[in-house]
C-alpha cells in the first residue's frame, strides 16, 4: 500500500512561505524592486493575490524577510566552507567567487532601490555591523597564521571599503562597468595589499 506524506495546513503554509521569498528575491534582482507587484509574485507562483497577501502584508514586508533569508543563507554557506577549508586564503578565495557571481546576475536597481526601504535598511546596516565584527575575528587569525599583514589598521581599511562601495553607488559606476567586475577589481587589489608573501603566494586572483 503506498503511503502518502502527511502535509498539515501550517507546512504548506510554511513551505509556500519559503517559495514566495526565493521567488520574490529572484525578481527583485532581476527587474529591480519598483518594478515587480505583487501580482507578478503570485503570477510567478500559480498563486493568488489572495494568497500571498494572506502571508505578506506587503512588499516592504517580504523585501525584510527575502533579505534576512538570503543573508542567513550565506552566512551558512560560508559557515560550512571554512569548516572544510585548509586556511584563511582558501576562505578568502571561495567567498570572492561566490560574491563575483551572485552580483553577476543582479539588477543594480536591486541595491540603489533599497535604500528607499527604511525596516529594510535598518536589517543591512545590523547586518553589515555583523560582519564587520566576524571579518575582523577572520582577519586576526589570519594574522596569527600568517597570511595577513600585521601593520595595518584593519578598521581603517574597513571604513576604505566602505566608501569605495558607497562611491559606486552614488556615482552609477554600475550603469558603466558590471557589478561583478567593479568588485573583483576591488578585492584584487584589497587582498594582495593586506597579503604577506605568504598569503599572496597562495592567492589565485
């Protein structure tokens, strides 16, 4: 006799919950925040507008919970990866891989649009603040193995990275060069600078 999973009302709700955010993200990367309704979401889905109003309020809500999602996602990944990796520059070069892609196929409107989102920008500054204190945490025992420099201010180069990331924005350096390669241009240099002979010998940029 074939049996059949037990789906209950609240994990199918739980389960479209999770889809409605992987596509909603999905479209906001893609067309820019502005220009994906609701009712777009739901088409995506087969889904009534109903239905998703029955989960999200609106698209400020699920913008939030789409951006804790795919923040916590990452934050797993790299949890798992420097687990596995040998040291600090694998960790490095695995997560500039990841980052060239992931921005390869977003819509610069994804990240200019945001900023007009107050909740939203509230989560990105805690979550930048965040990683700014793992990355530090990261740095010191790259020192302590002797990949990264030690004379350097890394709260310095920190606050550098930040208005080079603020530059891009507010000068549209996207509308002339893709995301993907301001980046990578960007870390190239930061990397090799912080490196010592050691860390640069194992870089593969």
């Amino acid at each position: 006799m074939v049996k059949f999973k037990n789906i209950t009302p609240t994990t199918y709700r739980q389960e479209l919950k999770g889809k409605i955010l992987v596509a909603a993200m999905s479209l906001f990367k893609r067309e820019g925040i502005k220009r994906v309704k609701m009712d777009d979401i739901a088409q995506a889905l087969s889904i009534s507008k109903r239905t998703l109003y029955e989960i999200y309020e609106n698209k400020e809500q699920l913008l939030c919970e789409g951006v804790v999602y795919e923040y916590q996602l990452r934050l797993e990944q790299h949890r798992q990866f420097t687990e596995q990796a040998e040291n600090e520059i694998e960790v490095v070069m695995e997560v500039i891989r990841q980052d060239i892609v992931r921005l390869g196929g977003i819509n610069p409107l994804f990240f200019s649009e945001l900023a007009k989102y107050e909740r939203v920008v509230e989560l990105l500054n805690k979550e930048h603040e965040e990683k700014r204190l793992r990355s530090m945490e990261f740095v010191k025992k790259g020192i302590e193995n002797g990949y990264f420099r030690s004379d350097l201010n890394y709260d310095i180069i920190s606050k550098m990275s930040d208005a080079v990331v603020q530059h891009v924005m507010m000068s549209k350096m996207y509308e002339e060069y893709p995301l993907s390669e301001i980046f990578r241009n960007h870390v190239d240099i930061l990397f090799r600078g912080i490196c010592t002979d050691k860390g640069i010998a194992a870089l593969h940029l």
